[in-house]
C-alpha cells in the first residue's frame, strides 16, 4: 500500500464506510455522495472526503461516488478483498456463539481453526472449522500461517493465550475476554465487552 | 452530576478503568497508582490523571488511589452503582446467546424484557426474562420505564425497531445490526460488529 501513515481513526471508519457501501449495493443503487454518505452516518461529508483523500480520488465532481467502484477500493485498501484464515481460541458458550455465527464467513474471515482445553470437545465440528486441543495450537496456526484470531477464554486466560498466539504467528486479536491484554507494537488487538458499552452509556442516563 | 461538560471519549474510558479495578480488587490488591493503572491498560498515567481529574480527587500523593474507593467512585460517576433493566429486541441466535450471556446482570444490567415476532418464541423463559410479542413492546417498556436496550435484529429491521423504542422511553441502544441508525441527539447508541474490527485489524496485516 504505501500509505502507513494514514491515522489510525481515520483506519477505523473505513468499515464502516464499506458497510454502508455494501448495504447501498445490495439495494441496488448505482451511485452515492458524501452528503449521503455523512447523513446515513452521522459523519460530516467533509470528514469523509478527507478520510478517502488518504487514498485516492475516488469520486467525479457532480456525479459522487460509483458505489461498487469506492466499495472495491476500500475492500482493497483494507486487505479484504481476500480470504482470512481465523482461529478462535475458547469453545464455552460465548466461544460456541461465535463459531456458530454466519457473519465472519459472509465477510471472508472464515473460522478453520478451534481450540479449547476441554477433552470432550475436541473433535466438534462446527461450520468451517473442528475444535483441536490447545496444545496443538502453535503447530495449527504455523502450520496454517494464521495470521487473525478470535479469543474467547476467561479473563485469567487470556494473556498466555495471547502470548502463545504471537509467538506462532498471529498479527491480529479479537479479544471478548474481559481484561486488556498486553501485545508488541506489530500486533494489533481490538476488543468485544458488550457491558463496557452499556456502562459508558449510563453515564448519560437520567 | 453536573459535569455533562466531560468529553465523551473520557466517559468511554472509565468502563475500562472500572474493569481493571475490579480485577485488581478481586485479586484482593489494595492500592495502585496511575502508573500501574497505565501500564495494565497501555494508556499514559498522565492521560489517567486528567481522565480522573475532572471528576474530584481520588488519590493521595505518595500512597496512590485506594482500589475500593476509585471503583466505588467510578461506579458512581458511570451511574453502575445500581441495577439497570435491559430491554432486547430480536431472540434469533444472536439474541439468545445474549439472553444467556451471565456477564450483563453480574454487572447489574438485567434483561428483563426479550421482544420477538416469531409466535413459536413468545412464553419463553431465559435467566431473569420471558419472551414477549413486539407488539407489547411500547407497552411493556413504557410501564416498565425501560431506558436501554439491545437490538439484535436483522440490518433491514433495525432502523424500524429503533424508532419504536425511542418512541417508548428508551434512551440508550446497544445495536448489533451491521447498520448505522439514526437517533435524536438525547438518545446514546453504541454497536458491536466484531467484523469491522477483524476489517480494521486487516489493514495492518502483511
């Protein structure tokens, strides 16, 4: 790509521009603009100019954007105009949920691999993926050259898990686990903590 | 309160300043400091310090900030300090995973009431709630004076069911519909996509 220094905020929203993009498409329209863009949002279209100025010009003065065209690109720019391998690390219920769950496959991060320290799980097939012990989970993701996994292990698991991930390979964590784990400046981790939303709202409440 | 002048993204830290107090309070630690606090959560102690500072004075210099006593505080700025009822909309997979979830009513938000249009679903019992036909969901909101709710709903119903619980007296939405909904300007809504973050992280990838 070439454009590392792109911050990393403006990162953060270009999935949801691609969201839209894909929502847009599936109703069959042909073109958008940022003022559309920015009112289904709730984003300024000037905001969203300048996120997409990082990478390009993407739109026409007077016609916006071609909505299959910007969606290709930030697919691209996103690196997920392709296929992720994903391991998930935990098979209780949240992690059962997760493996079970249709939406990461629609979206080309495809579950193959699922670890859990329980004996009587191992073996489970579940959509695209088996449960494996863990024990075996350095040698699958290395194997594999899994690069993205999904954590779903108690809180008191959930650094030495991370730690074994990195240490086979793994760039990239969804943590549902509620504790903040420390990782290396080259992998990246984002969080699930439904409770942490709700909490955050109550501040408002009256 | 009277500090609604905080900067929002301030608010959205607390929960995860709470959460590391609470795992240092069960783990029976007594005192920390911004600094620990800090390099638990990679956030600067100094960030910590301001954070904290527009609520009071909550440390001692040289002894830091009792455990108890901040978590106590932060539950109270947050409004957690008492029990939430939670409305959820939509008992599909999703929604029953999430009507299963324990971690909400441990920290005191309960789902007391579970709305769906499937007839088959309706009488249900999950934990603290019971399955209700949506079309007793402005009543039972409404005299239940229900202020948050989780959506899990398909994208296309999303917007639909938003309008109605606002219309209800709900205040605060937590929405895992991959859609962006729009909301007046007193009601506070925060999504989960586990996939945008995946989408994100892959920007890093190599």
């Amino acid at each position: 790509m070439g454009v590392r220094d792109v911050p990393d905020i403006v990162i953060g929203r270009l999935p949801i521009y691609l969201r839209t993009l894909n929502l847009l498409s599936e109703a069959g329209q042909e073109f958008t603009s940022s003022q559309e863009l920015g009112k289904r949002l709730g984003i300024g279209s000037a905001q969203i100019r300048k996120d997409l100025s990082h990478f390009g010009e993407f739109g026409k003065q007077g016609t916006g954007y071609e909505v299959s065209f910007l969606r290709d690109q930030i697919s691209r720019i996103l690196n997920v105009d392709r296929d992720w391998d994903v391991a998930l690390v935990g098979f209780g219920d949240l992690g059962q949920a997760i493996a079970n769950y249709g939406g990461f496959a629609t979206k080309r991060f495809h579950i193959r691999a699922i670890f859990d320290s329980d004996p009587q799980k191992i073996g489970e097939e579940v959509n695209e993926g088996v449960v494996e012990s863990i024990e075996k989970l350095p040698q699958i993701i290395s194997e594999n050259n899994i690069k993205v996994a999904i954590i779903a292990v108690p809180a008191g698991a959930a650094q030495e898990v991370t730690d074994v991930l990195i240490k086979a390979g793994v760039q990239a964590i969804l943590s549902y686990a509620p504790i903040t784990i420390i990782v290396p400046d080259n992998v990246h981790v984002q969080y699930i903590d439904p409770v942490m939303h709700l909490q955050k709202m109550a501040y408002y409440l009256t």
